[in-house]
C-alpha cells in the first residue's frame, strides 16, 4: 500500500515538473529574441527575467489545480 503511495507522488511530482517545464519554454518568446537583430543583449537580459515573474503565478496555478482538480469548478 506504502508503494503505491509513493509510485502516486512521484507521478503527481513528475506531473508537475513537466508541466511548469511546458509552461515556461512556451511563454518564452525565444524566436523573437534570438533573431531580432533590433533587440541588444543587454535589453534580452532585462526582458527574459520579467517574463520568468510573470509566469510564476500562472504556474503556480496550474499546481494548485493538478493537486486540487476541484477547485477548477
């Protein structure tokens, strides 16, 4: 019974990171930022961090709502 438990939480923990993972690669405007010849480094170091605190609430939202499915309704 122990086992199973623990095979569960690793699931819901693999789960999770997966997702966070997903969620940060896909807010990343990546392709705008690399091939833009318009935008400096020093600008992409300034711009990337504020995206990776935007999108902390919304992943944290997305964990909340994968331990706690019923709260979405």
């Amino acid at each position: 019974m122990r086992e199973l438990a623990k095979k569960e939480k690793k699931k819901m923990r693999t789960t999770i990171i997966v997702l966070a993972s997903i969620w940060f690669v896909v807010t990343l405007p990546l392709p705008w930022l690399i091939y833009s010849p318009d935008i400096s480094q020093q600008q992409l170091f300034g711009i990337l961090p504020i995206i990776g605190f935007i999108s902390i609430p919304f992943v944290a939202l997305g964990i909340a709502w994968t331990l706690k499915p019923e709260l979405t309704t």
